[in-house]
C-alpha cells in the first residue's frame, strides 16, 4: 500500500478496541495528481460505527479516525444537557 507512519496508532486502537469489527469499504480513490484516498467502516458492541479514512502520496501521509459510541442518548440531548449545565454555572 504505503510507507504506513500510522501503523503503531491503529494497532494501539485495535488493541484498546479489541470489538471493533470491518464492516465495509466506503470509499476509494486516486486523484489526478496520484494522491490516494480509503475510507473504511467499523462496528463493534459499544460503537455506532467509526470510520478510518488514509490519504497518501509520496510525500502525504495522512490517517484519520473517528469513532462514534453508542451512549444511549442521542448527541442533540446530550449537547443541550451541557448547554443547560454551563448556563447554570455562569
């Protein structure tokens, strides 16, 4: 594929995240330039999903990672639950 500079950081999320599961490929390609792009879907018990996008080139080498976990509420409720809690303590 690469020169992986990210190998150490998605070991330590697999590790620390031993359920999370490939689900699907999202998304790949290669622009004209030669720059690529893999964007792949995970689940796993505690998460709704969490996606792992590479970018690369010969000179880029870019990893993202975000994982969304399942809290049992919804984001909008929990984000106006702070809203209210902060207001409170101005």
């Amino acid at each position: 594929m690469h020169n992986d500079l990210w190998a150490g950081y998605r070991s330590a999320v697999f590790d620390t995240f031993p359920d999370l599961k490939f689900e699907k490929q999202h998304e790949s390609w290669t622009n004209k330039r030669g720059v690529n792009l893999t964007a792949d879907l995970y689940s796993g018990k505690y998460f709704i999903k969490s996606r792992h996008v590479d970018i690369w080139d010969e000179k880029l080498n870019i990893h993202n990672n975000v994982i969304y976990p399942k809290t049992g509420i919804t984001f909008l409720v929990l984000g106006w639950i702070l809203w209210v809690l902060m207001r409170r303590k101005l």
